[in-house]
C-alpha cells in the first residue's frame, strides 16, 4: 500500500490525529512556558528615586525585589552630596524580579582642579581657565605699567598660589591684574638703604627695581651687608614724577660711598 493511500486509510488517519494532537499539546506547553517564563517579574514597577538618599533609594527598591548600583556621580555645588539625581530604568518602567537600577548621585566634595596659572599670562587667558575649570573668581586691579592686562599673582584664602597648586571645583579665588595709571610718581632716595630696604620702598611705590653689587656677594648675608651710593634716575624733590612701573637702577657697595670718604 502506498503511503498516500495508508494516509488516507482509517488507521493512518488515526496516526496522523494522533500526531497533529501531539504537536498541539506540544506546543501549547511551550506557549504557555514562554510566557511564564517572560512574564515572570515583569509587572515590577520602578519606583522614582530622585531626590532619595542611597539608603532610602535601597530600601525602596528592596521592597519591589530590586537592586540598587551606583554608576557615576557629578558635581554641583547646589545639589547634596549622596542624593540620587538620575536613574535607569526610568520611573514606572516594567522590569522583572531581581533587575538593578542604575543611579547616578551628587559628588560630597568637588574635583580638585588644577590651577595651571602663572605669573605674567594674559588675564582673559587665565579668566577662560578659571571659567573651564568651573572655578570662580574675582579680578583685583593693582596699577602696574609693566604688566598692563596680566596676571600678577592668584591668591586663594590668603594664600598664593602656584601653577600646579590644586583647589576644588567651585571654590573662589582672587585674580590680581596690573592695569595702567596715569598718576605718576617721584622717584625716592635709596641713598643709604640696604638692598630689601630698597626693593621695598620702590615696591611700595609700583616701581621696579634692579641692582648692582660693586663687590662679591656669594650669599644672602653678603648681600645685606651692602648700601646704596648710586641711583638712576637720581632722586631729585623738585624734578617730575615718572611713570608707575619705571626702571630704577642702583648700586650697592660693602664700603663707604665716594662722597662719604674725607
């Protein structure tokens, strides 16, 4: 008999109900594993967690057989170090039994930032750096002809800092700049004066000072010991004044000037 007329035969339409039923029960067991299996958990809502402490964002989650994982955390000096500020999934998302929720908090302390600012640099430069480094400022205008528009020194709390000194992110600093004046100034008798004392008075006055030791100094002690006979410009009470920040030449030496020689 040949398999098309066994088929339509009695017993093999038998055989093949047999199957086909086999096949349904089949596959309505892997239907209906499926879709326990899928749907196990799924009906979890995630709850919103923004706002929340890890401890209260934990406990949340604990309640719904979720999990928490802290991912990243950023700075704002407005936001509350270990507060949840975004998460994943999102609020009311569908998850299964067991899913963690990623979250990302506020930092408690800012980045250290480094300053990277010296002595002399343009000051738009130097406010650009501040601003990119989200470190705020406030601009001290000292008159000093010689560095118009540049930095002369960047202090934090009282204290000077250096280029590769660290503050953190948020923190403020003053920023002193040399601007020009048209105020001039008469040049002071260094005569007598030890060269600190010197340097000083012409500080004082927003002029810049160089000296010239007349005799060997090989320390700072040596350097003490020396006055000033010599001056250029020379002082003179009744002549103009000069410019802030003016070259003032003087020289030192170990032994009486010339004209204090009998």
């Amino acid at each position: 008999m040949g398999l098309f007329k066994f088929a339509w035969s009695s017993e093999g339409k038998k055989i093949l109900v047999k199957i086909l039923a086999v096949y349904i029960v089949l596959g309505i067991s892997v239907w209906l594993f499926l879709a326990w299996y899928t749907d196990h958990g799924e009906q979890i809502s995630v709850p919103d967690l923004s706002g929340m402490s890890l401890e209260q964002a934990s406990a949340a989650l604990e309640e719904r057989d979720l999990s928490l994982l802290v991912v990243d955390s950023i700075y704002d000096r407005k936001g509350k170090g270990g507060i949840i500020v975004n998460q994943d999934p999102r609020p009311d998302s569908k998850v299964k039994d067991g899913r963690q929720v990623f979250v990302t908090v506020y930092r408690k302390l800012p980045p250290q930032e480094t300053i990277n600012i010296e002595e002399g640099d343009f000051a738009q430069v130097a406010i650009i750096k501040l601003k990119n480094k989200g470190i705020d400022y406030t601009v001290k205008e000292v008159p000093n002809n010689s560095m118009v528009g540049a930095v002369l020194s960047i202090t934090h709390k009282g204290k000077r800092l250096k280029p590769g000194d660290k503050i953190g992110r948020g923190e403020k600093v003053v920023l002193s700049i040399g601007v020009s004046t048209q105020t001039d100034v008469r040049i002071p008798n260094l005569q007598g004066m030890s060269y600190a004392g010197a340097m000083a008075v012409l500080d004082s006055l927003n002029l810049l000072g160089q000296a010239f030791f007349m005799y060997d100094v090989q320390s700072s002690a040596d350097s003490a010991v020396g006055r000033v006979c010599e001056q250029d410009p020379p002082f003179d009470p009744e002549g103009p004044g000069v410019s802030p920040g003016k070259l003032v030449d003087f020289k030192l030496y170990n032994t009486p000037c010339p004209e204090d020689i009998p």
